[in-house]
C-alpha cells in the first residue's frame, strides 16, 4: 500500500497494548503495513493488514481516511 503523503497515527488501545507488546515505534508500524503480506478491504474505508514476523503473525485493522490523508490504527492482533 502506498503511504506517501499519510500520516499514520495509531489510537489509544493500539499504543498501550499492541506497540508496547511488539516493542514497535511509529517508524516500524509504517514499514509493517508498506510491507504487508495481504491487505484487505473489509468496508468502506477500513483495512486488515496481515505481517508475517519472525515465525509469528500479526494482523492491523486500520482506517484510511484520504480526505485527511491519514492512517488511523485502531487495533491489531496477533497468532503464532
């Protein structure tokens, strides 16, 4: 997904939950979802990006608002 020009900025819960668990910083969420295995459209402007991560699985629900030019990260999960 092309990213230029777009702010990426996570919510609340993905901050306190997901990127301290992942030990991930604005930079490496950006790298994450540029590098994406699959993304998939799953509604009228929100996304699920699916990462493959040393033999782990992380996906990212966000929200691409082009009017604003903005990724917004509402949460992520993660398998193994």
């Amino acid at each position: 997904m092309d990213l230029i020009g777009y702010e990426v900025r996570p919510s609340k819960h993905f901050i306190l939950t997901w990127m301290r668990k992942w030990d991930w910083d604005i930079y490496s969420l950006r790298k994450a979802i540029e590098n994406a295995d699959k993304i998939e459209k799953v509604g009228k402007t929100k996304y699920e990006a699916y990462i493959k991560t040393r033999g782990s699985s992380k996906k990212l629900i966000f929200i691409k608002d082009d009017d604003y030019k903005e990724i917004f990260i509402i949460t992520g999960a993660e398998g193994k």
